[in-house]
C-alpha cells in the first residue's frame, strides 16, 4: 500500500506496530496470510507455498516454488558437531528446550550471520532455518524415546521427511502414509502466521536490536514454550485426561473452572484478539474427525474435547467473557493420533510458525530504518523522595 510503511519496524512507540504481513479481525473470527482468507490458503496450499507467500507478500510461480524446495532440500544436513549436541542432552530434556538451545547454536555453526541486512546472508538464514528445524525437533523427539537419529531423506516432500525422520527407523524402510501427510501440511499451514502474538513479538524484538535470526527465533521459541501460548496444546491434552482418569467429568471440570479454582483453566479456550470463534479452531475441529477416522483412531478425549466445548459454549460464564476454542483446543488430538508424544506438540506449533517469525523478522530487517523496540512503559511506582537520613 503507498505511503504506509511496514517499516517503522519493531516496537514504534505508537499503539501498535505495523505489519503488512497477516490481517486478523477478532471480532469476525477472520485470519488472512497477505490478503487470501485462511480457509482459501488450507485448502489449496502446501507449507512451502504458504511459506513464500508470507516471507515474500505474493504466490511463488511454479519455478519459484521448485528452486525454493530445492534449495531447502540441500541444506536439511546438520552439522556433524549439531548432530554430536544432542549427546549432552539428558533423554528427559523437554524438546522445546532442546529446539531454543540448537537453534540459538545455529549462529555458532555458520558465518551468515555477521551483517543482519546483508540480503544475501538473510536469504541464507532463511532456508538453512527452514530446513533445519525440522531435523533439530525430531533428533529432540528421537532423543527423548532413545532412537538412533536418521539422516534426512530428500527424496521426500518436506512434511514426508519431517515424517520420516520422527517415525522412520533403522530397522525398515519408511511407508510414507498420504493421511498422515495431508493431516500435518494442514495444520502446519494453520500456524504459520499470527501477526504480532506473543513469540513473534519476541522475535521482533530480539531482532529489532540486529540481533541475527538464529538467536531472535531462538528467543521466539523460548516465548512460544509457556503453556499460555504455543504450550496450550500440550496442556488441554493434560486437561482432557485428568478430566478422563479423574472422573470427575465434564460438568464437575467446568464448575472448577468457573470458581477459579487455583490453576484450573479451560485449556486451549480464550484469545487476546479472537473474541469470536478462531477460524483455525474451526478448520482444525472439522479435520480431527476426518484424521481419526482415516488413520482408524477412536480417542475418548476427542468425545470428552466435543462434550467440554458444548458444555462450554452454552454457559453464561464463558458467552459472557467471549471465550471460545482457539488453534489449541483440537490439535494435540489430532498430533496424538498421528504418534507424536505431547511434548512434540509444542515443537510442531514452532516448526508450523517458523515461516511467520522469519518474516516478521526480515520485515524489520531488509530496510536500514530498523528502530529497537522498546515497549512504552506506565510508571505506576513511588513517587520521588529523598533517602532516609538515617539508614
Ligand atoms: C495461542 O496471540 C496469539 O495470536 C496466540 C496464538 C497464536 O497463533 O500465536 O493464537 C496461539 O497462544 C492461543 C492461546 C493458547 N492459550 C490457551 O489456550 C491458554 C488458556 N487461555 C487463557 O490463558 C487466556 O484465554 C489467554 C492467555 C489465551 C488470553 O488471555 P487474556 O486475553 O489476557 O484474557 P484474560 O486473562 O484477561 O481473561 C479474561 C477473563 C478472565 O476472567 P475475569 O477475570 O474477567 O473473571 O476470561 C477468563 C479470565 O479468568 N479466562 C478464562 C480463560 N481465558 C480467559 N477462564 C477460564 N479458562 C480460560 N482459558
């Protein structure tokens, strides 16, 4: 749009930053990835293609898109000493804390990092980001149940290889399962961007001080770990099942949670900006049936996740507070039909928003007018007074 920057960068000290990059209206539920409404993008998109879209404002051509994936194909390897990492790393460790801590090391292994508007240093960050995380969670994921790690394997699309390297083995070729494939392309491309939510605002900025990608999307993925944010996924998992192994049933739960009984939240319910149903939450419900059925799943927790937002959407507490489901509320069913352990959920939120957090960070970061962020502050404290003359 002339004459309206995107670029006044960071944190300006207006009310809001500004971004040309994702449009959300809370109170209508609608979320569009440079103009194209979500539901049109999860329908006819892929994760790279979405990707493109978002990093570069407009659809990739054919060509486009190939040299992308192939240029992200080549550079899937980790380091060898990446790779020797994980050996410190107790099989306890939480992969989230895993993903900050190898990415943060990301800038230690390559020397695209010295000039953060360095356009082609950017463009190199960008897909060794791309490539790599996915190979970094699942060593996490490996790590955790014991496995050797696989190599990638790029022969396979990106969602297969990602697939292959969690759920493949040293002990038998990998069958890539087409139901499997299309279930995580949807939901990875439903979590690409959010505009300026908790993570991505860490990741503005972390980067708004020229700070290199590796250690603001590092900084992201720390932001995204709290069970407020990309953690919820994780958690309503917990919810559903001490719902189910406690039973205390649906009705019992919600009654605790209306009486704010210490700690006890509907997880996976309630937005800052969504004060209408997440139209994420939507695509992801109508999926989780679909994904379950295909993959021959019956899950109890997915009657009990239906019984709780029925109960939910009917009671005057939640229709008067305008707490509806958000992204969260679903996808941890489906990523558990699929195999991954909740503490993979966290991980799949962050590979799914990588796309949105690089750029926003390159939206900063190509113009040289970068301001540092720096949040305006209400003081709220003493007023001025002198030291005490007698302490
Ligand atoms: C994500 O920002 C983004 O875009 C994030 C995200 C993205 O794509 O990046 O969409 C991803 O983080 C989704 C949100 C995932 N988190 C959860 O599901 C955790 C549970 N939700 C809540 O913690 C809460 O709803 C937040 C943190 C998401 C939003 O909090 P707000 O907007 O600050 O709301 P609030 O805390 O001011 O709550 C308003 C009222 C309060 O009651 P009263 O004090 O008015 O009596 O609603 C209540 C809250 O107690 N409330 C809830 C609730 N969420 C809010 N009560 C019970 N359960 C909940 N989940």
């Amino acid at each position: 749009q002339t004459g309206y920057s995107t670029l006044d960068t960071g944190f300006v000290n207006t009310a809001a930053t500004k971004s040309a990059i994702t449009y959300i209206d809370g109170d209508q539920g609608i979320l569009r990835y440079r103009g194209y409404p979500i539901e049109q993008v999860a329908a006819n998109s892929t994760f790279l293609e979405t990707a493109w879209l978002l990093i570069y404002g407009e659809l990739p051509t054919a060509d486009e898109l190939a040299s992308f994936d192939e240029r992200i194909r080549r550079h899937t390897l980790l380091h060898e000493d990446l790779r020797r990492f994980f050996d410190a790393l107790p099989a306890t460790a939480h992969p989230m804390s895993v993903l900050s801590s190898a990415v943060g090391a990301l800038s230690t292994f390559y020397e695209d990092t010295t000039d953060v508007h360095d356009p082609e240093q950017i463009e190199l960050q960008t897909i060794r980001l791309l490539a790599k995380l996915p190979v970094i969670a699942a060593y996490a994921h490996k790590k955790s149940l014991g496995q050797a790690f696989l190599y990638p394997d790029n022969s396979l699309s990106f969602v297969d290889n990602f697939l292959k390297l969690n759920f493949g083995t040293m002990a038998e070729p990998y069958v890539v399962n087409p139901v499997l494939s299309k279930a995580l392309e949807r939901l990875l491309i439903l979590h690409e961007d959010h505009e300026q939510n908790a993570s991505t605002s860490t990741v503005r900025l972390v980067g708004s001080t020229e700070a290199n990608m590796y250690s603001s999307i590092s900084a992201g993925i720390s932001a995204l770990y709290g069970p407020l944010h990309g953690g919820a996924n994780e958690a309503v998992l917990k919810m559903l099942a001490d719902i189910r192994d406690s039973g205390q049933g649906v009705a019992r739960f919600v009654e605790r949670v209306k009486n704010k009984e210490e700690g006890v939240k509907l997880m996976g319910f309630g937005h800052r900006v969504y004060k209408n149903y997440d139209p994420r939450a939507k695509l992801v419900k109508e999926s989780a049936d679909e994904v379950l059925a295909a993959l021959g799943v019956k899950d109890e927790l997915l009657d009990i996740a239906l019984e709780l937002e029925q109960v939910a959407l009917s009671d005057e507490y939640f229709i008067s507070r305008r707490l509806y489901p958000n992204v969260d509320f679903y996808t941890g069913i489906i990523y558990k039909a699929m195999g991954f352990p909740p503490r993979m959920f966290t991980v799949l939120f962050a590979i799914g928003r990588l796309p949105g957090w690089i750029a926003h960070w390159r939206e900063m970061n190509l113009d040289k007018a970068t301001k540092i962020g720096r949040p305006q502050q209400l003081y709220v404290g003493s007023p001025a007074r002198d030291w005490p003359t007698d302490h």
